[in-house]
C-alpha cells in the first residue's frame, strides 16, 4: 500500500438544482477526493486551509474516515473558501454565482513531513503554482501524480499550467477542457496531444457519458451508471479522482492495466455522490454498497463475444 | 440461423461535411442495413421501392452480399429518394437540405412470399404506416420484429407511430428523440416509459457516446469506438441497428445476454460506417478486419475487478 497526499479545497457549497437547494454545506475538491478515496482504508493526507468558521464537525468528519489532516492549515481569523452554483435543467452546464477565495487567496501548502515520501499525489483543481509548490516538497519522486484542473486556469494561468502539466504522470480533465486546451475536436486527437504536453496517460471525463483512459496509443473506457436522476452533479469528478487515486494507492500498482481497474472505482463511486446533495451519499457509503454497484458496472459493460 | 426482412429506403444521398462532399451517392437505411447485416452471412431479403433512375450497379452490389431483392419494386417512369444533408463541425448535428420523396410518397411494401415466416423483421425508419404494413404481410409471428425511427414521425404521424410501437419487441431510437417521445430527461426514466408503450426491449443510441440496451430493469452499455475522425455520420445508426438485426438472425437467439452481444457488433459495424462518405467502408468490410475491431471493443471495455 502506498501513502497518497490529496491538495485541494476544503470549501462552503450552496448549491441549486432543479430539485431544490441548499444552505452552506460542506463542499471542496480536498473533501470530495478524501472521502472517495478513504473507501480504500489508504494512509492519506489533505493538504488545504480553511478559516476559523470551518465547523469542528466536518474536520471530525474527515478525521473519523482516517484522514490525516496536519496538513490542513486553520486560519482564526479568516473564512473558509466559499462557492455557490446553479445547475441548469440538463445538469451538465451550470453558472456560478458566488466565489469567495478567503484564505484561499494565500494558500501555502505544507506538505507534512511524513507525506513528503508519499507515493501518489493528487493536485486537485487549485492555481497551478499552488500544485508545483506541492510537487517541490516532495522529498523523493512520487510514483504517480495525478493532475486534476479546469478550463477556468486555462482562461488565467495557462502558462502555469502547462509548467505543471509537464511534471504529472496523470492529468484528469472534462471533454470541453481537453478540446479547449488542445484546440482538437476529436477526443482521440485531444489525447494525444495532450500526452506530448508531459502526462503519460488523460483521463478524459464526459460526465454522464463516462470517462476515457488514454495511454501510448491504447484507449479504455469507464462507463457512467445510468441513473434514474442525477440529483446534483457537485463533487462527481472529485469523487471519481478520488477513487482512481484511492484504488491506485491501495493496490501500490500504477500499471495500465490496473489504471483500467482505478477508473471503474472511480466511476462507481461518482455514481453515488450524485444521488444526493453534497456528500451526504460519500459520507455514510459502505463496502457493501460499493461492491454492489461494482456488480452493476459488470452487468453493463462485460460481454463474451468468441471470435473464431 | 434466421432469414431476416428488411423494409427501409434505398436512396440517393448527397453529403455536405468539414472534411468535402460527395455527388449523388447510394444511401438509404435498407442499404446501411442490409449491407451490415450482410456480414452475418444471413438469409436476408430487403422490401423497399426505387426508380428507374437507379443504378443497377447498386442493385447489384447488394445483390453479391448475398440480399435477396425481390421485393425491392423498380418504377422505370419515377425517380428514386433522394436526401442532402450538411452536417456541422461537431457531426453531432446536420441541416437537410434536400429532401425528394419521388417513388417512396406511394411506396407500398410487398413482402416476398419466401420471407412472410421470417423470424426477424427489421423495420427502417419509414412512416408507421407503412412499417405497419410490413408487420401485417407476416404469416407467422415473428421471433423479433425491431423498430428504428426518428422525431420526424414524432411531429407529424405521432398516433401511428404509437400504434407500430406497441407491436414490436425492440425500438432503436436516439437519447433526443426518446427525451421527445416520452418527456423525459434521464434516459432511464425514458426507457422505462417506452418500455410501457410496447417494446420490451428499449435501445438509446447516443452517437459518439454509444449505445444502451434497457431490458427489464437491466441495462447494458455499447460504447462507441474513441475515432481519430468521424468522416461522415450518415447511416451510422442503421448500420448499427443492421448488425444488431443481422447478429440475432444469424444466432437465433433473441435473448437479453445475446442481445449485448448484438449491440457490441452493432457498434463495431457503425464504426467502421463513419469512417469514409457513403457505404465505401461497409462495401469493402472484411470478416477480418470485424473481427480485429471487435478485439479492440474487448480491449476498450473488459475489466476484471475481483470483489472480495
């Protein structure tokens, strides 16, 4: 088993959705990848800061699913990152209305010292420079670093982001961002691309279309469960990082192959995340719950087809 | 193994895409249909009406794949279908430019008598009426009778369109016009109601992004070939839907296992279609290349997840 450090936010969510809407809630990219990967009973670390109006509750939260949080910063005086969106009647598009960054705007990531050696990093959605400062700390090279990161740094801090993305072994990134950072239609040109630009292998995430794994020329392909509603979409490409980062740390094997296995997880665990506001879901999954739903994964893609 | 009928267009297309455009080329859903199911080596015949303004040549094209044409009626003083299309940069979306009926606007289907007992009927986008026509020359219950069709009969034959609905075991229908027939978003919500009109099998076709197959509350998920470029989308979906027809025939198993099966031939047919104009890959198509992108379809989907 290999120790993962999760950078990231730790956040207040208000969202709206068709099916209604929420106050403050506990929200953040660091939380969604912590949770989803805390499936996988790995030693993890979140790398974040939040201000003194963060609720006790939601680091006990984190703490209770064996997340290590002395990487956590807690600034008294100053307020949590704050975001709040508004799904349109597709839930694949959405406006933002609010971003406070707070004590973001500052944010100093400290690597603790026993996470320096850890073998897989996950840079979720932050500035660029944020990310690379986190790879600096590393006191010997990681075995994987996952690159999570949004059109958003493309429109801002695109030639940080490229430094960063040169550096990663694994970038995740939706299909409009990977045509917006290559200027490719084709997702397969996309790919190919973009692994010239350092990652090895791009995950290309599609939302309720699944989730591609691209690597050297080999494509797989991660179906998204079909639901009866996707009730509010937030946190669902954190929760599948998560996943992928989680079972990739677990099993300590970062070949293609089992890249292929990361991304099913992944993928059944944003399955769950939607299903409610927030991480209500992620909060109180079981195992049980998760095999199930892998079961379900089979069901949908495995077929015998005997070529003679 | 199955004889297979096959009602549907045999056309003159002429395409507009990014990549150039063509003259007037062989089209129609009968020619993608047959073509694909072609591969299956089936008893397959198709019933369909052209003027005498089409080629022999495409006569006899079909002809050495082995499609009966008896009950292809040539009207020596009409003019055979023709459509023109434009499809726009995404290929997700196409204007109609023209559109001919000539020969179809009175075209009444004749079942040979050889294929009244045929145990698959295959269905090509037509107006109802004229599908349900077909359905009515049959001698005997047919072990599967398939329905493809599309918003047009939506619009403006809607009551016939539900009356050919509920006489068939399986409907191919795109992700928008199931959302239009049923007024639902999530597309298993859609199935589900499609499901209560009739069709006890419900596959949604989702172009770049696959295919599913509802059953019964079961779901199965085709996806569709990641491509370098999608050339031209036109017959994509009745090729689909000709090797899902032309595999089931071929196997004289209409049963849900197998069906998966059928939509993964489905989309491996479909996606050699998109990668030339017209039926210039469908009419060249080897037994090995199939077979080759069928390995690629294992190697894009298969996983083996042991669950403890």
């Amino acid at each position: 088993m290999g120790k993962l450090v999760i950078v990231g936010t730790l956040a207040f969510d208000a969202i709206e959705t068709p099916f209604g809407k929420t106050d403050k809630i506990l929200g953040g990219a660091a939380t969604y990848i912590g949770l989803s990967a805390s499936q996988f009973n790995v030693d993890a670390a979140i790398v974040s800061v939040v201000g003194g109006d963060f609720p006790q509750d939601y680091l006990n939260l984190l703490s209770s699913k064996n997340i290590d949080l002395s990487g956590v910063e807690i600034i008294e005086e100053g307020k949590t990152f704050f975001w709040s969106g508004r799904y349109h009647n597709d839930m694949n598009s959405r406006d933002t209305l609010v971003t406070e960054l707070n004590t973001l705007a500052d944010f100093k990531p400290v690597v603790p010292k026993d996470y320096q050696d850890a073998e897989i990093v996950m840079l979720g959605n932050l500035h660029p420079l944020v990310q690379l400062s986190v790879l600096e700390q590393m006191t010997q090279k990681p075995k994987l670093v996952i690159l999570d990161t949004m059109n958003f740094w493309m429109d801002c801090a695109l030639e940080d982001l490229h430094k960063v993305i040169k550096k990663v072994d694994v970038i995740t990134i939706n299909d409009e961002e990977a045509r917006q950072l290559t200027k490719e239609y084709s997702l397969v040109v996309a790919a190919r691309k973009i692994h010239e630009m350092g990652p090895k292998y791009v995950v290309i995430k599609k939302g309720e279309h699944g989730a591609l794994l691209f690597h050297n020329g080999d494509v797989f392909y991660a179906p998204a469960l079909p639901l009866e509603e996707v009730f509010d979409p937030t946190g669902a490409g954190d929760t599948f990082a998560g996943g992928f980062a989680g079972y990739l740390a677990k099993t300590d094997d970062v070949s293609f192959n089992n890249m292929k296995k990361a991304v099913i997880y992944g993928s059944a665990l944003a399955s769950f995340c939607v299903e409610k506001f927030g991480t209500v879901q992620m909060e109180k999954l079981t195992k049980e719950n998760l095999h199930k739903r892998l079961l379900q994964f089979k069901d949908l893609t495995q077929f015998e087809i005997k070529l003679s």
